[in-house]
C-alpha cells in the first residue's frame, strides 16, 4: 500500500512540473519583449506555450507546427483585435498550420490579412484542427492555376480557380 501512494505522488508531481514548464513568450515591437516576430516566437515555443502578441504590424508568414496559444493581448475587444495585425503582403498564406496541429492550439485575436495563395490565401490548414475565435479575416484571395491547351500551338495557358481566400481546410472550430 505504501509503494501506491509513492506512485501516485509521484505522478501528481510530474503533472504539476508538466503544466509549470508552459511559459508566455511575448511579441511586440520596441524594447521590454522576447521577440519582434511571431514566427521568431512561435519557433522558440514548445508544446503548450502562449505566444502573446502586442499590437502592431507584423509583415510576415506564421508557420504554426505545434499545439500553441497563439493571441492578441485581448482578443475580445475589437480595439486590439483590429490593431494587431498579421499581414503577408500579397506573398503566400499568412497563416498555415501544419496537420499535426489539434484543438490545443488556438488562434484568436487578430486581423488577418493580404494572403494570396492557391488555397487558403488568409489560413491554410492543411486538414489541422485548430480553434480559430474572434480573428478579423480580411482581403485574403486564393487561385489555384489549371494547366489548359488551347487549339493553336501556342504553349498552354493558366485557368484560375479559386479555393478559399480566407480559411482552406481547417477542421478545428471556427468562432
């Protein structure tokens, strides 16, 4: 009986160093934060970290591979969200999960915007199952291109076709 309750400290005490190795990594531009990118953030993160993220700018493609909290400083106020701003410049996806991701990670609190991409120019999901809440997804465009022959020999030609400006093959929740 004794050797039972050994064990059963000694698993509450390992959950207990388990959930204190979850740090905050924070975001923002000027001096006071770990980092000045999200990408740069979201690369020295581990399993269960937040990423906060101040208000501002940040050109950049985020490229999520593990289960993150990724948020605003308040991702309930449209203030913050509105100012806190992932922006790709016309460049690919401006967020892309890739399909390991689960319903651990979250994406919530941030315009979205100026992703052009085949599919999913704001998100690409890549079948992952983030929780993606109280994001603003906005002038995202998606064309995929289809190889067409025309009738004379000239080279062949791109169709577009488009396949999810704003969020592509996401299987999490969406709020």
């Amino acid at each position: 009986m004794r050797l039972l309750e050994v064990s059963v400290i000694g698993v509450a005490l390992s959950l207990v160093s388990f959930a204190s190795t979850q740090t905050t990594i924070t975001v923002g531009s000027g001096g006071g934060y770990d980092f000045d990118a999200i990408q740069a953030a979201i690369d020295a993160a581990t399993t269960g970290d937040t990423v906060l993220v101040y208000p501002g700018t940040y050109y950049e493609q985020v490229i999520v591979r593990l289960d993150v909290i990724l948020r605003s400083t308040d991702p309930t106020s449209l203030g913050i969200v509105t100012s806190t701003v992932i922006d790709r410049s016309g460049d690919g996806s401006v967020i892309r999960f890739q399909s390991n991701v689960t319903e651990q990670c979250v994406l919530s609190g941030f315009t979205i915007q100026n992703g052009y991409y085949g599919r999913g120019g704001g998100i690409h999901g890549n079948s992952a199952r983030p929780v993606i809440e109280h994001n603003r997804i906005r002038q995202n465009s998606a064309v995929a291109y289809t190889w067409v022959s025309r009738p004379w020999p000239d080279p062949p030609y791109r169709a577009p076709s488009g396949l999810g400006g704003g969020i592509w093959n996401c299987d999490g929740p969406i709020r």
